[in-house]
C-alpha cells in the first residue's frame, strides 16, 4: 500500500484497513512498529502504563525512532514502584514522557460527592473514578494526535480477542489505535524484557502480572486468572473503558 494513502486519518478506509491487517498477518511488533512510526510520527505515541508490555514496547519503539512519543495518564492513585519504573524508562532512555493529569476540579468534586474510595461502593462508582481519573484524560490526549499504540494482548481479556493490529478508532475522532503486541504471549513479553534488560516494575516480581491504580489492583493467588487482581471485588469483565470496542 503506497504511504501518501495513509498521510491523514480521514483518508484511511475500512478496506484500507482490512489490507493492511491481512498483510502485517504473522508480522512481528517491530515490523509493525515500523510501518505506524513511518507512516504516522511525531503524530502517534504509545499510551503506558509502563506494564510489562509497554516498556517492552517502548524499547522497541525507539530503536525504530528514538524521538517516538510516549504518553501514560497520572490518576493521582498510582504505587509508587509505578512512578519508580517512568523515571528508570525516562532516564535509560533519554525521553520525554507526556503526563496526563486528570482536571482537578473534577475530582475534587468527585470525592467531595463520594468519598476518596468511592469505587468500591459500586460498579457506577468505580466507572465514574476512572472516567474523571483515566479517560478523559486520555480524550484529550488523543485529540491532538491522528493514531495511538497500545500493549494490549488477545489472551488478556475476552473484549481484547476480538482486537486487530490496525484499527480505526471510533471513539476518538477515526484515527488509527496500532496493538503490536496482540498476538504475543505473556512469556514472550517478558522473554523480551529480560533479553534487552528493559526496566520494568518490581510489582510483577510480586505477583502482579497486571498493575493499575494501588487501590484497586493486588497481587494475584496462584492458579488465578492474569486480570483477576484488577478491581478485585468485582465479577465479569475486568477493563476501565480505556480499551472497550465501541459499536461501529
């Protein structure tokens, strides 16, 4: 597919879409890196967490391009192993990291309203912190971008399976949600990681093998299922919103 196709995201078609995925099919996160960042830079950047998979991401991020963005939404409620991890990536890597805070006034009318541990009173409850705390600061991220890439992986959540390399996203204006990594497994991230020594969190030696807001993310028991210690005294789908398929 020739690139001038693909220099705006009002330009990129469904069936544009369609190709490119049936031809990254088998395709490794780094060529598919390679193409996002060709195509799409300064205006894409990894949103991170700084998980496994991110900072896994990152360093293969800027061994394509050392100028790749990066951006990763400050609720306010992080541990600190996470911020520990930001500044280890920043330093070895000689990067700006972009930090999203949610407006403050909102939360302070949040907690005001509901209390500072509101999201263990109600599923409601807990979907309104993470919209103030996490998605709408990420709306505003995206708006002054025309494609984003995540770490997400088919095998972590069944919303996820359905998940393909190129996407449009609907949600946030049609531009273009890039996952490299969806076909990877856990071991292979993590294969990865040691292999080029990348920083990551020390909660994951801590069996935390996913790493959200400190309140609501624990370690998990052996035998349990990977999201299993995200918003833990919950049942059914373990995701903020951050990553849930709109219907388009």
């Amino acid at each position: 597919m020739e690139s001038n196709v693909l220099q705006t995201k009002a330009k990129l078609t469904q069936e544009q879409v369609n190709s490119l995925n049936a031809s990254l099919a088998g395709a490794s996160p780094q060529k598919i890196l390679q193409w996002a960042l060709g195509e799409f830079h300064p205006k894409i950047a990894l949103a991170s967490s700084f998980g496994a998979e991110d900072v896994a991401l990152i360093d293969m991020m800027v061994k394509v391009n050392p100028m790749a963005r990066v951006f990763t939404l400050d609720t306010g409620r992080l541990n600190q192993e996470t911020y520990d991890v930001m500044d280890e990536i920043k330093g070895k890597y000689s990067m700006e990291i972009q930090v999203m805070f949610p407006d403050h006034n909102t939360v302070e009318k949040m907690v005001r309203e509901k209390g500072m541990n509101l999201f263990y009173d109600s599923v409601e409850n807990r979907k309104l912190c993470c919209g103030i705390r996490k998605i709408e600061p990420l709306n505003r991220a995206l708006k002054e971008l025309d494609g984003w890439i995540t770490g997400i992986r088919k095998d972590q959540t069944q919303n996820r399976q359905a998940a393909y390399y190129v996407e449009i996203d609907h949600d946030h204006g049609g531009i273009i949600k890039v996952n490299p990594l969806l076909d990877w497994k856990w071991e292979q991230v993590w294969d990865y990681v040691k292999q080029n020594k990348v920083p990551y969190n020390v909660l994951h030696d801590r069996g935390y093998p996913s790493i959200g807001c400190e309140p609501c993310t624990r370690a998990i028991e052996p035998g349990e299922d990977p999201r299993a210690g995200r918003w833990w005294w919950e049942q059914g789908n373990k995701e903020c919103g951050l990553h849930v398929r709109g219907k388009h």
